[in-house]
C-alpha cells in the first residue's frame, strides 16, 4: 500500500524524559537512544521542551564559551570539565531544555522541510493530537527525502 | 503640554532605570507618545534626531565588530595576561590598562564584551575567582571611555553636538584626569581585592602555555583590518583639520573595511547593534520635545538660579548632578537631556566655556560607574557573569562602585577647579 506521509517512511524514536528530571537524566537517555534529540514532556505526554546534543554539550562546557568566539588557545582542563560534569548532573532539566518545536504526524514534507530549515534544530518532535509520538531527526528525515520510496520507480 | 512632555520623559526615565521593559522599547513608545499627543510634531521629531551620533556609532560598531573578527583582541587580553606572570598587582594594572586604552579606542561596551569573556577563561585557569578582575575592568572601561571622544556614548553624543570640540580636545582636556583616575581607581581596587587574587605557581605556568597566537585569522585579513582601524583613529586625531565629522570618518573607516576585506555586507551590518541605534532615536524625539516645550530652558535657567550664575558653581552642579543621574537612570538618557541644559547655560550672560561640556562628560561617564545599571558596559559585563553562574547584586556593586565614583568626581573636581575654571 502506497503511504501516505513521509513520516510513514521513518520510524520515530520515543525517546523522552519527565519534565520533573535531572540533566543527568536527560544525557543518559540521549546517550542511550543515539539520537540528536529527546523529549521533554510533561504528565499529559505534551511536550514541554527539547533536549539535544548542543543543550548537552552547554551543560558540560564552560557557560562563558558563548561569549567567546575565540579560543584555539584554549588547553583542556579535565578537572575542572570534570567538577563542572558533576555539578551540571544534578541540576533540573527545565534549565537546560529548549522550547519545543513539534510537527503533527500527519504533517506534509514540504512543512517539515520548512520547519527543519527554519527552526534550524538537529531533531522535533513528533505529536499526535498533542501527545508524543517520538523524535524526528534531521538526517533521517533528509535521507527519506533524498531516497526513492519502497516500491516507487526510480 | 509641556507637563506632558516631562512625565512622558520621567515615565520612561523610571522605566529603563528599573528595566521591567527592555530600553530599546521604552525609548521607543515614549517617542511616539511624545508625536501622537502633540508635545512635537514629526518634522521637528525628526529633526531632534542627531543623525551625526548615530552615523558615528554605526561606523565604529562595523569597524570594530569586523576587526574583532581577526582575533587580535583576544590576542592582546590573553598577552596582557601572561605578561602578568600570576603576579596579583601586575595583572590587575595590566588588564585595567588594556581595557581602559580598548575603551578610549573602541568604546568602552565593545572593549567590556571582549575582555570579560577572556577574563573567566583567564580566572579558570588560574583558579582564581573572576568577580573581582571583572569589577576592576567594568570600572577602568568607564573611566577609559572617558578619555576620548569616542570612547563612552555621552562622549560621543557631546562630541558630535558640539561642532567646536574636536577628537584632539577630548584627548587633552579628558585624558590626562582619565589616566589619574584609572591610576588611583585601580590602585585602591587592587589594595581591597588582592587577598583573592594569589596564584598558585602551577597555575602560571599554565597560563604561560597558552598560545594566544592560535587565534588570530590570516594575516593579510588581519593586517588590513588593523591597518583600516588604526588609519580610522589616525583621522580622528586630524579630523577638525581636515574638516571632516566624527560620523563621517567612522562611516568612512567602515566603508573603506568593506572594500579591502572580502566580508558580506549583510554579516557586516549585522554588527550594527539595531536596538541601540533606536534607543537613542527614541531618546533624541523625547529630547525633543521637552525642548519644543521650554522644560530645558526652564531647567537651565533653574541651574543657572542656584548657582547664581557663577561658572564654577555651575560646572560642579553640571558633574555632580550628571553623575548622581547617570548612577540612578543610565548615563545616556540623562546626557541627552543635559546637553540641550548646557546649550542654554552657554548661551546665557557668562558666555561659552568648553569646561561646562567637560564637566558634563566627566559626571556622565564616572557616574557610569557609580551602580550596575548606570551604564551600558555595567549591564554587559554582569550580564556575562550571570550567564557563566556568577552573580554580582545590586548592592554588591554599589559597594565598589559608589566609592570608585566618589573618589573619581573628587579627582575630577579638584582637575576642573585646576586647570578648567
């Protein structure tokens, strides 16, 4: 049977996070999923936030990078990333997620295209009637783009 | 009308002093308040507009934002540092020195947002607590922007007002009070700050590992970058000479660095802060109309009551009053509605003196200093600090801050009463 969206095409990955956890939390189910990106969701399974590979890098890095915009210079000081590791862990996700961006999963390509190319984040969310259905990442959504359909001539 | 045009004028002033609403919009609403009720009409709105301020401002935010692309900023902060060896006195004068001469050259927000990133770098890996270092910049930034005519924003807004007073007089009547105060300012700061300062000895050597020339772009991008803005300031120095206005040799400095580097000319004006320009045309139509009133006659007559029309008196109300206003509000606002002020006092029976502007720009600019939202460069940096997980309060930086003011109105006062009055 022909599909009818392109996200039939991809499998989206339910990979989230309660609103109530810690970026520990958060880097842990990010790391595990090998995605770009988590949910964050609230008790409804609403999405309340994001969560990706850049939040998780500013949760581990100096917060004064970015205001630099120069620093070849710089020597890593693995104690002092360690300790900020340490402290960043414990701290609510709502301090480091971003504000979501979600797409419905009946949504045209061409409107998330545009989303992708505006909102300029690695991976959205996807929601049904509001609640979560999983993440969408860039470069899945660019590959079933870029790649004939199954079973449509080439 | 014209108690309309003062509330709408105080309204705002309260507003940007207790930042509920960002400048920018506060300016803004007032400017349009001020047209749609009547207080001025929009030809002489826009003619209350110093197009030469804002043309002055853009040319050095291109000039600068560009240079500051090649690195030698960076450069410098990071040099200045190791010259230091960890020793506590030596970078504390080294750092306030390279940001002060950075503010009298750039300005003293751009110079701010350069050196205090750098200096929370420098603070990690020295293992030293930033607060400090940075208290001692913000302060030498005010008092460095101080020394040129387009180092501080009242500065400039003077400059670009007062045809008479060229780059070359701001430097002789201004820089010498500003080296003093840098001097003294930043001597007492190190005697109170110089217990957190010490440097464990693996720590410098840490800090001489850096190689801070890592960061610099190619060369020809840097040396034509530099070349253009070193010639810029070059030309300040002669612009009264060779007729030409501050606004027309920061807009031409910019054009010229377009041409010979190969930036985009959007990316370029994107270094052009918008929600400053606006903030000062919002400030210069709200001027405005408390000028189509008569409330800056009123006041300068008011000034001149008080004083008893002695010039001495004058310019000390003139320093004091500015600096206690910039502490309370922001110096910008508070300079653009003095300098109308001064126009009248210079106008009336005593004659012109260039000592009421000097006055102005010297309260204005150590006022700056005075609380944490008396001037631009204040908001950034601590701004800066609270982003990385540093807080300094209000009142924290009153506690410097006030006495760093006192101390620098006193040296300003004894130096006018010297070689001014």
């Amino acid at each position: 049977m022909a599909e009818s969206t392109i996200l039939e095409r991809i499998v989206l990955v339910p990979a989230s996070v309660p609103r109530d956890a810690t970026y520990g939390d958060a880097a842990d189910v990010l790391a595990a999923s090998e995605q770009t990106g988590i949910a964050v969701l609230d008790a409804d399974e609403g999405v309340v936030g994001l969560f990706g590979a850049e939040q998780a890098l500013r949760g581990c890095l100096p917060r004064y990078l970015d205001e630099l915009h120069h620093t070849a210079f710089a020597r890593d000081d693995l104690d002092l990333l360690a300790e900020l590791a340490t402290r960043t862990r414990g701290e609510p996700i709502e301090r480091h997620m971003t504000t979501p961006i979600t797409v419905e999963r009946d949504a045209s390509a061409v409107h998330i295209g545009e989303v992708f190319l505006h909102c300029r984040r690695p991976a959205i969310a996807v929601v049904d009637g509001g609640r979560f259905v999983g993440m969408l990442d860039r470069a899945a959504f660019a590959r079933a783009m870029i790649l004939p359909a199954p079973g449509s001539a080439s | 009308m014209d108690i309309l045009a003062g509330v709408i004028f105080v309204c705002a002033l309260a507003l940007i002093a207790l930042e509920w609403v960002h400048r920018t919009k506060v300016a803004l609403a007032g400017a349009l308040l001020v047209v749609a009720l009547g207080v001025t009409d929009l030809d002489e709105a826009i003619e209350a507009v110093d197009w030469a301020t804002l043309g002055l401002l853009a040319g050095m935010m291109i000039i600068v934002g560009l240079t500051e692309r090649t690195g030698i900023f960076t450069y410098l902060a990071l040099r200045v540092a190791q010259l230091s060896n960890g020793r506590p006195v030596r970078l504390v004068f080294l750092l306030a020195g390279v940001t002060g001469v950075m503010s009298a050259f750039l300005d003293n927000l751009t110079a701010i947002l350069l050196v205090v990133p750098i200096t929370l770098l420098l603070a990690d890996v020295l293992r030293i607590s930033p607060i400090p270092l940075v208290l001692v910049e913000i302060f030498a930034s005010n008092i460095g922007g101080t020394a040129t005519l387009i180092g501080d924003p009242p500065n400039i807004m003077i400059g670009t007002h007062v045809a008479e007073l060229s780059f070359v007089d701001f430097v002789v009547n201004l820089a010498p009070i500003a080296f003093v105060t840098l001097a003294v300012s930043t001597a007492v700061l190190f005697m109170l700050f110089r217990g957190s300062l010490q440097v464990a000895p693996d720590r410098v050597a840490e800090l001489e590992s850096l190689d801070p020339a890592r960061d610099v772009r190619e060369s020809r991008y840097v040396k034509r970058s530099i070349a253009v803005l070193v010639g810029t300031i070059l030309v300040f120095f002669l612009h009264a000479p060779l007729h030409l206005e501050p606004a027309v040799v920061a807009l031409g400095g910019a054009t010229v660095l377009l041409l010979v580097t190969s930036d985009d000319v959007e990316e370029a004006l994107e270094r052009v802060e918008w929600s400053t320009i606006f903030f000062f045309v919002g400030l210069f139509v709200m001027v405005g109309g408390l000028e189509a009133q008569g409330i800056i006659d009123r006041i300068a007559d008011l000034l001149a009551d008080a004083t008893g029309g002695s010039r001495t008196g004058e310019a000390m109300a003139i320093m004091w009053g500015s600096a206690a206003g910039s502490a309370l509000v922001d110096n910008i606002p508070f300079t653009a509605a003095m300098i109308p002020v001064v126009d009248q006092l210079q106008a009336g029976p005593e004659g012109s003196d260039d000592a009421l502007w000097w006055a102005l720009a010297l309260g204005a600019c150590f006022g700056g200093n005075a609380t944490v939202i008396a001037a631009a460069a204040n908001v950034a940096a601590t701004g800066v600090l609270e982003r990385s997980g540093r807080h300094i309060s209000f009142l924290g930086f009153l506690a410097y801050g006030l006495p760093i003011t006192l101390l620098s109105l006193a040296l300003a006062t004894v130096y006018l009463l010297l070689f001014q009055l």
